[in-house]
C-alpha cells in the first residue's frame, strides 16, 4: 500500500466501555476512554498488566466488540467498517505462535502474504525484503521451529509488515524476550518507521523503559480508564516540582552543611550510601544530595563552593521515570498488579460512563468477535 494515508486520526475512541459479563459480577476492563492518535505518531498505552490494554487493541484490530462507546481506525469504525480496518492494519503480539513449525522463515511469509492477497511476484518481494530488514537472513531457509524466541519474534515482527500497513498494533511485543532479542525488536520498529515514512504505530506495554525510548506520546492507563496523556518529558514534568541533584565535591569541610543555608535550596543532605555514597567515600570526596527550587539556583551553589574552595567531582540531575508519574497518579506501583488483562473490577468509586450523543450502545452479546478473518 504505496498511496498516502488518510487525513482522519489514525485512531479516535470516544467513551469507549468493555464490560466483560462474568460470574460473580460483571468485570469493567473500559470504562469510557477517550483517546486520539494522529497519522505517523507512534503512540505508546502504558499501565500494569490487566490495565485493559489489550482489550483496547482487541477492539482497534477488530477482534472484539466494544459494549458502547465508538472506535474508529482511520475513520473506520470498528463495528461497521471491519473490512477496510482489516485492509489497512497488522497486529503483532508477545509470545505469538509463529505459524507452522515445518516450514522455513521464507515460506512461512511466503503463506502470509498469499492470506493478504499479494499477488506472486509482490509476494516473494515482500518477503525476500522484510527477510533481509529483520535480520533473519542467514535463516531464511531454516525451518522455524529450529528458529530461537527471539529469532520467531522477529519473524512475527516480519509478518506484520507484510501488507505495508498503514498502523501497526504491537501488544507488549518484547513480552517474554532476553534484554538483546527485546533491543533488537526495538530496533526493528525504528527502521522500519525511518524506512516508510508517516506509518503509524500504537503499542501496549508494561516496560516503562521501553515506552520511555520508542514512544512520541503516552497514555498511562489504569483499571480501564486513561489517566493522563503526553509525552514522555510532558508526563514527567508532573511529578517534577523540585530540581534534586546528586553532587559530588572534594575539599569541603563542613560537607551538606554548608549548602543548606543557600538562597533556593530547599534541602542538601550526604547522599545514601545506596546512592554513590559509599564510592565517594572511598574516593575521599563528599557525595550530597541537592534539592532546589529549580535549576535556576545550581549556580549560587556552584558559586559557593568555589568560594568555599571545594571542587566539584561529578554532578547529575535526578530525572523523575514514568513509573514516579504511575505512583504519583494512582499511588502505588506497577508491581502491586495482578496478572490477567481486564482481571479487576474498576477503581473504588468510578462510574461507567454515561451514554452521550458519541456514546453508541451496541445491542450484540459483548465478547463476540467477528467471525471475519483478519487476513483479507
């Protein structure tokens, strides 16, 4: 697919609910999001396990229905117009089943591209160049079930390439890999975003790093409902009040004590010996950790000590990480999760959205897919 993409957002959800009909209650895994993505943007939907990220994707690939609320992919909406969804989109998932273990890597995509209705000598093109971008190239005859898990992932990652997709789902695509498989996936997505230019990408993770690295913007969800969205640095900036350095100075007697009284320091105290303190120790210098009101005030500090006769050895600027911005939202951690997608009931307190004029209610049995196969 070679023609530009689509002026409409490459993904629009508005009061989006999933609500799972079990026993011994009903379990909320969406509870009315709303979230826009434009064209070309890698977006990245962040939160622990059984957050409803993977439902969300369910519902954008068009393997699950919502049970109200709208979802439009390019302007499709996912209920109605699932077949031109299916035409413009792929979907690569963690821990997937890569096809058929008796075939090899090129006949494997060779397959693929038939159920995505590549003609023959397209077909062998595509999969002779995704071979060669995904680095499984002195693999290509090898039968995959010879294929390591890093090397099947890769191959995954090939196989929803195949239809040149104007978005792309990745659903926790590095779940399960070692450090260099997951960095070698990563970097699978930035070549080919630099090789197509303007494709989309929306990925679901519980790595903070990884949404942290690859990521335009990020929504951090929790418990079916989006609690905030920006960028990286955006996000960050919430929970970053203060300035807090870690400094390290030789020749300064009286150590912390002599920053506290500064103009704009709120706090200055020896560093922990889990934070540098012990190796400064060792090195006969004095680690502190600085807390200021802002950046503005580094340099009275750093005019004292010379004034002062000290030296400074190393100075590093404590950055918040997104998983700060996590506790600071909904006050715990992402370990504190249980496992299972869409596994809790809502927040204590939370009510489910009410139906508004973009708010559709869907008469079907909630949880019946399409019967429509995802290859068109």
């Amino acid at each position: 697919m070679t023609e530009a993409g689509p002026t409409p957002p490459a993904v629009e959800t508005r009061g989006l609910e999933r609500i799972y009909r079990i026993k011994p209650r009903p379990v909320t895994a969406l509870a009315g999001v709303d979230v826009r993505v434009e064209p070309g943007e890698f977006f990245g939907l962040l939160g622990p396990n059984g957050a409803g990220k993977t439902t969300l994707i369910k519902i954008l690939t068009t393997l699950l229905l919502p049970t109200s609320g709208s979802a439009r992919v390019f302007g499709f909406d996912v209920v109605s117009e699932t077949k031109q969804i299916r035409r413009i989109m792929n979907m690569v998932a963690g821990g997937e089943q890569s096809g058929y273990g008796i075939l090899t890597t090129r006949e494997q995509l060779w397959m693929f591209s038939q159920f995505y209705g590549l003609g023959t000598r397209e077909g062998w093109r595509r999969v002779d160049e995704l071979v060669e971008l995904v680095g499984l190239t002195e693999q290509r005859e090898q039968r995959v079930s010879t294929l390591s898990t890093g090397q099947r992932q890769k191959l995954n990652v090939a196989r929803g390439l195949l239809n040149d997709p104007w978005i792309l789902f990745l659903d926790e695509p590095t779940l399960g890999l070692d450090v260099g498989a997951a960095r070698a996936v990563r970097e699978l997505m930035t070549a080919w975003r630099a090789a197509v230019p303007g494709r989309t990408i929306l990925l679901t993770t519980h790595y903070m790093a990884e949404a942290d690295e690859l990521c335009e913007r990020i929504a951090i969800v929790d418990r079916g409902r989006i609690l905030a969205i920006g960028t990286p640095a955006e996000l960050k900036r919430r929970v970053q009040r203060e300035s807090i350095f870690r400094l390290e100075v030789d020749r300064l007697a009286a150590g912390a004590r002599a920053l506290a009284p500064l103009p704009g320091v709120v706090s200055a105290v020896p560093a922990s010996e889990a934070d540098t303190g012990r190796e400064a120790a060792g090195r006969g210098t004095v680690a502190i950790t600085l807390v200021l009101r802002d950046d503005a005030a580094l340099g009275g500090v750093v005019g004292a000590l010379g004034e002062l006769g000290a030296r400074i050895v190393a100075l590093r600027k404590s950055e918040p990480t997104l998983e700060d911005v996590f506790v600071e939202l909904v006050g715990r951690g992402f370990e504190d999760e249980a496992e299972g997608d869409g596994a809790r009931p809502p927040m204590p307190g939370a009510e489910p959205a009410a139906p508004g004029p973009s708010h559709t209610t869907h008469p079907h049995e909630p949880g019946e897919p399409s019967d429509e196969p995802l290859a068109t």
